[in-house]
C-alpha cells in the first residue's frame, strides 16, 4: 500500500494531511483517506487497519444525504470513472478514495456542540465560558446545552488548531458569508442529531469544513466521520459522566491516562487500543451505513 501511494505521488501534485493525501487533477481534487490516526493534533505511528475505508464510506453516505441542506464537493466514489492515469492504482484506491470538486477552502474547522463535552468542558469548568462565549446556566458533564453552539477554530496543517471566538470568525470573512456558514453547519449538525438519535447513537459535538467555487458555498473535507464527531451510546447517557464513544475519544483518554503532554513525537500505541479503536470505528460504520465494510 504504501509502495502505491509513493508511485501516485510521482505522477500528481500532492499534499499530505494528517489523514488524507490530496492530489491535484486540474478542476478536480483526488483525496485518498489513509489508516494513520491523529489526536491532539499529532499523528501516530501506528496506523488503525480499515479506518480509511470507514472514514471514506461514512464520508459519502452523508455527502449523499445532506444535499437538501447545502451542496457538497463529492463527485463519485467509483474508481472506474477516474481518470485514466489513476487506473494503475485501483487497487489501492478502491474504497479508501474519493473524486471531489476544487474549491477554494475557507480556513477554519467550523465545530457544532450540542452537549458540554470534552474541551468545551475543560473550558467551562475553568472560565464559565465555552468558545469566549459566556455561559449562564450551571451545567454538568456531558449535558445538552438548550441549543447548539457554534464553536470555530483556525484551520492549520501542522500543530494545534487555535479556538477562536464567534466574534472574531465574524470579523475574518464578510459577515453574510460568515452567518451562513454557521447556519448551516448548526442544521447539517441538528439533521444528524435527529437521524442518529433514532438508531441509539447521540451526536455530541463535530466539524464540518467548507469550501466555495464562485459565490457557492459547499460542504468538503469529511462528514460526521468518528474522527471530526464525538458519537455516545443513547442507552449509556448520563449527565454528570462521560459516556461510552464510538469515536477516537477512546484514543485521547488512553493518551490522558499515560501521562502524554500531547507533544510530538506521539507515543505508540499498544494493540488493544488498536484493536478496540477499530472495533468502535467499525461498529458506527454499521450504525450509520447499515453496512459493513
């Protein structure tokens, strides 16, 4: 695989993320989503077997079912349409990769929190705020906040991502564009919240990333994939805890308990936290796809 991959880097301009490899085809964009996993903005040396496929899959499943609610970059997901010079890699690409339209991409990480979790409670439990924003009301662990709050961050390519208030997302775009795009990451996110809900699963908190092609905004990047979303197990909710995940939550508290100071180089990872990672990442799969991979 990663012989592969080295020969598709010769033949196309690429840039490689944390997770996703982006080679440019002109008008449009090839991104081939990788096994590496990252947490606290740094990826590990260990890869988790099948993670890309899922991510992928799960990716399209929702690209395909949010195009009542905004536009999206995908284009197809069947190798057999790509461009001919990509043939000698089917192998590799097949189920791990998408074709997607070029956008200019906007470059925050728009976060959608609908319960009080994981860094929104580090802050809160510190400052009373989450994301700058005051918060009134006395909350607990993993509580449902009365709506949805929108909570941006800078998006950088290596290092942490910087939280920033609503306020200055406004000040760093046209406010229109801006409203907009909180808007709708704040429905895209309500629209999964309602959908999983009903098979048992609570969506916490997730990201959405947007691009635009002329005065179009559209939804890129991945969608409510257990990398970018915090997923909770209905029937194991309770406020005041954490509950059970089927994300790489499960990898961050592994990383709390040792002691990381979540600086590079990132520790390895033993292989029960492989195992057990790709066996969440799995299972949310099927929840959401109804299928297996």
């Amino acid at each position: 695989m990663h012989e592969e991959i080295c020969k598709l880097t010769i033949v196309k301009q690429h840039r490689q993320g944390k997770v996703r490899d982006i080679y440019d085809l002109g008008d449009t964009m090839l991104i081939v989503t990788s096994d590496r996993i990252s947490a606290f903005d740094v990826v590990f040396p260990e890869p988790i077997p099948d993670k890309g496929k899922i991510l992928n899959s799960i990716s399209i499943h929702f690209f395909n079912t949010t195009q009542h609610i905004i536009p999206n970059h995908f284009i197809t997901a069947k190798v057999s349409e790509y461009p001919v010079e990509l043939q000698p890699y089917a192998a590799y690409l097949e189920g791990r990769s998408m074709l997607v339209k070029k956008t200019r991409v906007i470059p925050f990480e728009c976060i959608v929190r609908g319960y009080i979790s994981g860094s929104a409670w580090s802050e809160y439990s510190k400052t009373n705020t989450i994301g700058s924003m005051l918060i009134a009301e006395d909350m607990l662990e993993s509580q449902r906040f009365s709506h949805p709050l929108f909570t941006p961050s800078t998006k950088v390519e290596n290092g942490h991502d910087e939280n920033i208030s609503y306020r200055e997302f406004l000040s760093r775009m046209d406010e229109r564009l801006a409203t907009y795009i909180k808007d709708k990451a704040i429905e895209l996110y309500s629209h999964a919240h309602e959908t999983l809900i009903k098979q048992d699963i609570i969506v916490a908190d997730t990201k959405f990333e947007f691009g635009s092609i002329g005065n179009q905004l559209l939804l890129i990047d991945e969608v409510l994939t257990p990398d970018s979303s915090r997923f909770w197990a209905l029937d194991e909710y309770e406020m005041g805890s954490s509950p059970k995940s089927y994300d790489k939550q499960y990898i961050r508290d592994y990383l709390t308990t040792i002691g990381w100071d979540k600086q590079p180089p990132a520790p390895h990872l033993p292989d029960e936290i492989i195992s057990k990672t790709r066996d969440k990442y799995l299972a949310i799969h099927k929840i959401i796809t109804g299928k297996e991979i």
